[in-house]
C-alpha cells in the first residue's frame, strides 16, 4: 500500500490560487480525510501573497457584484464564450456565496447603487488578512519566494521546479493570474508554464486600461467629466463603442467607458490598425432627429448664438428638451463648446438663424462623432486585467481541469476571459480557484486516475 500522502500543487497565491487552496482543504475535510493525508502546498513568487488584492479597487477591494447569477455573467463578461464558460464556476461558487464565507471570518460588506460589491471598512487589506487567515486554518504550506519557472508532466505526476526548489506534486493547479501590471507579479509565466505543456493560448491582450493620445489634448478640455456619453473607437473601417461616463487628462481619457473599451482598442492595435476615439454626445438619437431638433431652436431662439445654444444643450439626453427647460440636467461642457464649433466649421458669433443647412449639418456630426484623437497602444502595465491566455476550449468549465492533462487544472485570469470593472474579475477568479481546487482535492483523494474529459 502506497503510504504516502497526494500532494497537490498550487502554483500563484491570488485570488483564485488562495481560494482553491481553501476549497481543496474543505473538500478533503468533507470526505473526512485528515489533514495529513493530503498535502497542499502554495508557491507564491513575491514575498507574500495576494499583490493584486491589496491594490485592487484603489485598496478599497471591490471584490464582488450584486446581482443573479445570470445578470452578473452578462454585466460583467461582454462576449458570450466568457458567458458560458464561467456560467457553472459562477454557479457553484457565486457572490452570495462567497459573502456568506467571508461573512463567516467577519467580514462585513456593502453593495453600491451600481452593485459594487466594498467591504465596509473600506479596506482592501481587509479582504487580504482573511485570506490569509483562511489559507492558514486550512494546512496549506504556503511557500513564498517560490517564481515556478518549469513545469513537468510525467506518467506518474509532475515536476515543478521554482528556483533551487523542485517540488513533485501528483495534481497541479496553476493560478499565476494574467500577464499585465507586471509590478504585482503577474508577468505571463502561467501562460508560458501552460503552453510548455502543450496548452494552446490565446494572445494576451491588455483590458480595463487607460487611452493615451498620440497628440496632447487641448489644454482647456483637460480635468472634464462627459457623463454618460458614447465613447467610439474606429480603426480602418471597424468600429466599437461603450455608453458611459470619460473623465479627460492631459495625456489621454479614463473612466469606466474608457476602461471597458480599451480591449477592443487594443485588439484593433494588434491587427495593426491605427485607432481614433470620438465620443458621441446624443447617444440613442439619430443625426436627423438631432438636426430636427437643431432647426426647432432656430426657430424658437434665432437671435441666440450657437455657442450659447451648446451651452445650454443637454449632454447625451434620453429625450430632446429645449435647453431652457433642462436647466437641471447635466449639459455640454463650455470647452465642448467651443471644440463643438470648431471642428464643425462655425465661428463663435454665428447665431441660431444664422446658421446655413451645411453647418448644421457640420454641428450634428460634430456633436454625433466628436474627435478626440488618436491613441497609443493600449499599455499592458497600467491595465487591471489581460484578455488572452489558457484557450477555454481546453479547459472543462465544470471541474477546471485540462482536457490535455487530467491532473491539471487552471484558474482565475490565466484563462481566456476578461471581465469589465465592477467586481467581476475577483468573482470570476474566486469561482473558478474554488472549483479548481474542490475538483482536485477529490480526485486526488478518491485516487480516481481521471482521463482528459471529452469534448
Ligand atoms: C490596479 C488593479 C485594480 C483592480 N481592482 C479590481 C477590483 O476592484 N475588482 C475586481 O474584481 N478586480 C480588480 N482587479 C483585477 C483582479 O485583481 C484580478 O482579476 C484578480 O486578482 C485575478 O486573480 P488571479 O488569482 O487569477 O490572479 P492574481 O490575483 O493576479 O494572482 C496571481 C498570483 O500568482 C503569482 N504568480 C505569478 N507568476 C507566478 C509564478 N511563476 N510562480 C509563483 N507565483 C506566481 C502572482 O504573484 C500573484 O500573487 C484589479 C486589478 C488591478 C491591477
């Protein structure tokens, strides 16, 4: 009888890695297996774990989101493969879930009018030492300063070498997380480790990033908020567009509608387009119904100039009011104002009824297709999270195990997914780290000699 204890290897101790060493500890405990009688052990390159916790949502840890499972998963993961991959990691682990096990180690939290997800204290650290805590009460021997550079699979297990250290695991998890914001520890290796194995991936691509234009902005549309508005980024033909509120800096544009357009923008980039953002600031109105509009004020103000009437106007309007009787909606910036008339070929004096068919034809498009400019590549390190990696395919969305390796399973950002801001990620990457781990520690315990699932 072979006496010594499974061990299951867990390489990257974030999110996803932290939680399926917790879930593959529960597991074991559940079929009453003692402690000893599986060993898990947690290799983190940086000195401790959780990097990426500590600074997420500006270290206050947005770590979840209210909502069904069914809202959650098409708020938070625009592309219907994303969708259905993560339906029954999300399933099985969803956000009441995850608050009720927290809830358990005293955490106490809040949702936002928007569904974000915050501990009360406000505290990402918070989050980070109850991990930490539930990584500690579950036997796990976490292994710091641990960068696994290479990966080995045999018949009878694998090889892990990190270092000087090499460790033999009988199932290995890899929970490395994505390759940007490199500072945190997240440089790609899982991408690497899998691939060495023979795991196809997808390329990587920056998402939830900051637009950095070519060409500074005026100075004067510097520090301004457009709120709700449509942000539009074309490439040679294509084009894509996220409703939402952009704040404008001195190098470029943030903001949630920035941030869940930078993929797109980034994807345009890697088909070697050059891209342009414009923002469309009546969102959901047609340009004839704008120009209609545009002529009912003359109508109504002739002696009145444009610039006034833009100053007036409502910023992205669910329906066409007089700006007189707007007054307590949110209107069109005063820069915009004057950028509005300058790129539609209008000078400032230029009044209501003043105004020929073709500059109001110029002040729609203007107002429909406003150019910001154009931008740089999408920056790797400044974006929250990579699109790209471990193909889906690949992967049994049920168990996260390999289809290539039975004994290998993948989580959390390392696989082909990419969430939008709001406490996706950190849900998605808990789902899949707690299925991951649950999965493997049965496996290994049952001792089942598990074949690649099939397609
Ligand atoms: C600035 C910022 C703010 C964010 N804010 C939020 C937010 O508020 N809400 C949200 O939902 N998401 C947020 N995210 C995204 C979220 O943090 C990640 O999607 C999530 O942490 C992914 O979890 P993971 O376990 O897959 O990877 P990670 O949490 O990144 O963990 C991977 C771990 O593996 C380690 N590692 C990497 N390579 C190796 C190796 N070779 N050997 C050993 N260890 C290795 C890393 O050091 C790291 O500790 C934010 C991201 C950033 C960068």
């Amino acid at each position: 009888m072979n006496c010594i204890p499974p061990t299951l290897l867990i390489a990257g101790a974030g999110a996803s890695g932290m939680l399926a060493a917790i879930s593959a500890r529960r597991a074991a405990r559940e079929l009453g297996v003692a402690d000893e009688r599986l060993r898990i052990v947690l290799l983190e390159r940086n000195p401790k774990p959780g990097n990426k916790i500590a600074i997420s949502g500006g270290g206050h840890c947005n770590l979840t989101h209210e909502a069904d499972v069914k809202n959650l998963l098409e708020k938070g993961f625009l592309r219907k493969n994303e969708q259905r991959f993560l339906r029954h990691a999300i399933h099985r682990f969803s956000n009441a879930d995850l608050l009720e096990l927290f809830g358990r180690y005293g955490l106490k939290t809040e949702a936002r009018a928007d569904g974000r997800v915050f501990p009360v204290s406000g505290r990402a650290g918070e989050v980070l030492d109850l991990l930490r805590r539930m990584v500690e009460e579950s036997a796990v021997t976490l292994v710091t300063n641990a960068r696994v550079e290479r990966l080995e699979c045999g018949a009878s297990g694998f090889v892990v070498q990190a270092g000087e250290r090499r460790f033999e695991a009988d199932a290995v998890i890899l929970a490395t997380g994505g390759a940007s914001w490199g500072s945190a520890g997240t440089t790609g290796d899982g991408n690497r480790l899998a691939a060495a194995v023979r795991h196809s991936i997808a390329p990587v691509m920056p998402a939830l990033a900051p637009l950095f234009f070519i060409a500074q902005p005026r100075p004067e549309l510097v520090g301004i908020t457009l709120r709700n508005i449509l942000l539009v980024a074309s490439a040679d033909g294509a084009t894509d567009s996220r409703r939402g509120d952009v704040l404008i800096s001195h190098r470029g544009i943030s903001g949630p509608a920035c941030l869940s357009l930078s993929r797109s923008v980034a994807g345009f980039h890697a088909s070697g387009k050059a891209v342009a953002i414009a923002v469309d600031l009546f969102p959901g109105h047609e340009a004839s119904k704008l120009s209609a509009f545009i002529l009912e004020e003359a109508a109504r103000h002739g002696p009145r100039q444009v610039r006034t009437f833009l100053q007036r106007c409502p910023l992205a309007p669910e329906r066409f009011d007089a700006p007189d009787a707007s007054s307590a909606a949110e209107t069109i910036p005063n820069a915009f104002a004057d950028e509005i008339l300058r790129q539609a070929g209008i000078d400032r004096e230029v009044t209501m009824s003043g105004l020929t068919k073709a500059q109001r034809l110029g002040l729609v498009s203007a107002l429909k297709r406003l150019a910001l400019g154009a931008v740089k590549k999408v920056p790797l390190d400044r974006a929250e999270v990579s699109a790209g990696g471990v193909a889906l395919g690949e992967i049994d969305p049920k168990t996260m195990q390999s289809k290539i390796h039975p004994r290998l399973y993948c989580c959390g950002e390392l696989l082909d997914y990419a969430g939008e801001v709001g406490g996706f990620n950190l849900q998605a990457a808990f789902s899949t780290g707690w299925l991951a781990g649950t999965h493997a520690a049965r496996s290994l315990i049952e001792n089942r000699n598990p074949q690649p699932a099939q397609e």
